[in-house]
C-alpha cells in the first residue's frame, strides 16, 4: 500500500488522472437519466443478436450492470464509468509503446482532461465499449506488428470484430490496418502474411451475431445507418453552420488546446506526405494510419454534412499519443486549467441546473414526468402509454414505469427498434391511451390547441388535457402536452 502511495505521489500524471476520474465518480450519484441510458437499457431488457441503430454492446454491458448492481440511474453511469476507465487504463498501455516517460504522462493527462472522456463516463452510447475495444485493437495490432508476436493477430481479430459489435464505425480499425501496411515499406510484406488475413477473419466471425441479425431483418440497420446518410452527402449542399459546429463541438470535446494540436500535427503530416513525399517512421505511420481516414475522413464531410460529435471519437486514441509528441508543458497547463474550468461549470449545471436545455436531450424531468404519467393513469384507467420523438419519452417513461410504455408505431410511423421488439400492436385494439408530447420550446403553460393528425387515424376521439409542467429547483423546466385518445385500431 505505502508503496502504491508513493507512486502515486512521485507520478504527478496519475495523480492528475486519478484527480480526474475521481471527481466524475463523485458526480455519478447527481447524474439523471439521459434518454440515451434509457434506450440502451432497453436493448438490455431485450436482448438480441442486434439492433436496429447499433449492434447490442452497450446494451449487453448495461443488462450485465443491473443484474448485478440492481436497477437504478447509478448502476446505468457506473457502468459507462467503468468502461472508460478500463480504455483509459488500455490507453496508458497502448502510449507507453510510442512515447517516452515524460510525453508518456503528457498524454495520459491529455487523455484524462478531456470533456468526451466525462462523456463517456456519464452517458451510455455505443461509443463507450467501442473505444475501450479499439483501444484493445491497437495494442494487440502492435504486439502482433512490432513485436512479432503472432498470436496476437487471434486477439487482435477478437477485440475488432467485438469492436464492430459495438459500433460499425470501427471497420475504420481494418482499413487502417490496410493501409498502414500498404504505405509501411518496411511491414509491407506482412501483406503476404497468413497471419494477417486470420486476423481480418476472425474479426469478421465475431461479427456474424450483427450480420446474421441484419440478414434476418432485410439488412435494417445496414441501410439506416448508411443509405440514408449518403443520400445526404449527395446532395452536396455547402453549409458554413455545419463546419463551424464541427470545429466548435471538437474544441469543446478536445478543450480547445489539445484540438489545436490535432490540426498542427495532421497540417504537417499531410504538406509532408504531399510536398515532399515523405512518410514518417513505422511507429508515427500506425499512430496515423488510425487517426487520419476517421478524424480527416469525417471532418472532410463537415463542409456539406451535420457530422455528429461522437463520430470523430476513435481518432482521439492515437491522436492523444501523438499530440503527447509535440506538446510542451506550458501548453498542457493551459489545456489543464481550461479542462478544469470547463468541468467545474459542468458539475454546477449537473447539481443545480442553472441554464435551461431546450431540448430532450437532458438529464432532468423523466423521473417526474413518469410519477406525473402515473397519476394520470389512475383518473383515466386501462390506458396504455405513447410518445412521439423517435425513442426519448418513450425510452425514459420505459425505464421508470413499471408497464410498457410504446413509442410512435402506435400511429404508423417509424420507430428505431421498438419497430424490432415483437410487440403485437392488434392486442391494443379498442383500448385508450394517453398520448405525451414534449414541448422543446416551452414558452408558456398553455394548451397545444392542436395534434398530430395522424391520431385522428387511429383513434376515435383524441381530447387534449391540461399539460404536464415539470419543476426543477423550483423553476418551472420541461413541459409536456397530453392527449386522451380513444378506441385505438392499429392498421394491418
């Protein structure tokens, strides 16, 4: 023990970690649901090969939380704490074969100050396994590269192929190993190695659970996750508002110092490679070949496509670690100090809620809205539970109620899995429902004094109620109208 005391105390790096996770775990207890948690948990409570937006990881690791921690908010965080902080851990592995010492604990403390790490502590999205098995992936492809240590490439195909089962973004772990391996003139010959290809199919049998659920199921979440989008792209519509968002989500994601870095490498790698056709050392070309076609390729898409926060996420492992290369120690204060700005006002939103979010994408009013919906159950009995917002109200009212609660196949429109869950919508047939609508905006407590015609198709009569406000702090926050709606027919 007195030794571990002193290592920490001659180790000021792992003390700035240590500092970090620390305080997130501190703030675990005063986290609320987010409608994410509650979604993902509701992959858990169903359990399948996969699902319609993402293979089921985060939903196996939240089903594996609660039945042994029990159900609760806190064993949701715990979970997503637990699982950064095992990458955090890998990350520090992964680094110490890159960098001396010194940048060594640059990086860890790069690593540990960053917003998306409390994310990723604190929310429960696909990202959170995933990049605790690319993290895995990259130490197993360097043993097996580096150190020629061939069964390594088994292991390596198991954490990419359980990375893929976690977020189809991690295919970007074999393209990157392609081409680190096309460009690399001394590991070139690899190519010819067998062992290389056992790798690349064992990682794809492991994913076979996702492949064989989308066979099954007309390849739902392969079209949804990639036909729609580049419908998008091909409009090819410049828009400033979404580059602009972009650089101001990776700065806040990054804080701002550490984003700073990622461009000044990235700027010289590329003027070096294209200028002078210069490749760096072997070591610098992995750490690349796993940076550039995620946090380049993405960020190319920035000008004409809204490229969600979490995408670039990967490209942050060994972006770190490089970053570690060049950063000096004045740079890391002023990334620290910024990084501990930033989380102060973080925990004084979480613990009191000073500036409202227009938006369900908030951790605050599920639990009350779910005692609210309760109550009015009671004056309207034998009705059942929808929403209308893809998978929010109908995931959080899921997770505090005790009886189902359906989301927006109740009225014919597409609904993500709850599409997928076998649910018989006929044996609703002539029964009621309240219908719960979140008002984002919020601007009063009024009545909506209109509804989704879509209601009207499949009910009887639809009578507005008075709505639901929620208080928060005693403030008036989050607003929801309700809707009575009777004889429902659910259409063949």
């Amino acid at each position: 023990m007195n030794t571990i005391k002193t290592f920490i105390k001659n180790n000021k790096a792992i003390s700035w970690v240590l500092g970090f996770q620390l305080f997130r775990l501190l703030l675990l207890p005063f986290m609320g649901l987010m409608p994410q948690d509650a979604y993902y948990y509701l992959y858990g409570q169903n359990l399948s090969l996969s699902y319609f937006d993402h293979p089921g990881m985060i939903g196996y690791i939240l089903r594996i939380f609660t039945e042994i921690f029990g159900h609760s908010i806190f064993t949701i965080k715990f979970a997503d704490f637990v699982i950064t902080s095992l990458t955090i851990f890998s990350f520090y592995k992964l680094a110490s074969y890159f960098l001396s010492k010194q940048k060594l604990q640059r990086a860890i403390v790069l690593l540990a100050s960053t917003i998306f790490v409390s994310i990723l502590s604190f929310n429960s999205t696909p990202d959170v396994p995933l990049l605790l098995f690319w993290t895995l992936s990259l130490i197993c492809l360097y043993k097996a590269i580096f150190e020629e240590k061939k069964w390594f490439w088994i292991l390596g195909g198991i954490a990419m192929g359980l990375a893929f089962d976690s977020k189809y973004t991690a295919l970007l772990l074999q393209i990157g190993l392609i081409a680190f391996l096309v460009f690399s003139n001394k590991y070139r010959k690899l190519l010819l190695s067998p062992w290389v290809w056992i790798s690349l199919i064992i990682s794809a049998a492991v994913t076979f659970p996702v492949w064989y659920w989308n066979y099954q199921n007309d390849f739902a979440s392969f079209m949804f996750q990639s036909s729609d989008r580049t419908n998008s792209i091909s409009e090819f519509k410049i828009s400033p508002k979404n580059f602009f968002g972009a650089i101001g989500h990776q700065m806040f994601l990054l804080v701002p110092v550490l984003f700073l870095v990622f461009i000044t490498f990235t700027y010289k790698y590329i003027k070096r490679a294209l200028l002078k056709f210069k490749l760096p050392t072997a070591k610098t070309l992995f750490l690349l070949a796993f940076f550039i076609p995620t946090f380049v390729g993405f960020f190319s898409l920035t000008p004409i496509y809204w490229v969600k926060l979490n995408w670039m996420m990967p490209s942050y492992i060994t972006g770190i670690i490089l970053a570690g290369m060049f950063i000096n120690k004045k740079l890391l204060k002023i990334q620290v100090i910024i990084s501990i700005v930033f989380h102060v006002l973080f925990s004084l939103q979480i613990l009191f809620y000073l500036v409202p979010i227009k938006s369900d994408d908030t951790w605050v009013g599920w639990k009350e809205l779910a005692l609210e919906t309760k109550k009015l159950q009671e004056t309207h009995p034998n009705t059942f539970v929808f929403s209308d917002d893809n998978y929010k109200t109908s995931a959080c009212l899921n997770f505090f109620m005790d009886e189902k609660v359906y989301a927006q196949n109740i009225i014919g429109l597409p609904a993500l899995h709850f599409d997928y869950l076998g649910d018989d919508l006929s044996t609703l047939n002539t029964k009621n429902a309240l219908f719960i609508d979140s008002d984002k905006r919020f601007k009063n407590n009024d009545k909506n004094g209109n509804h989704n015609p879509l209601l009207d198709t499949y009910f009887k009569e639809v009578t507005e109620l008075a709505p639901i406000i929620i208080k928060i702090n005693g403030k008036e926050s989050r607003k929801f109208w309700v809707y009575y709606c009777t004889n429902y027919q659910a259409k063949k």
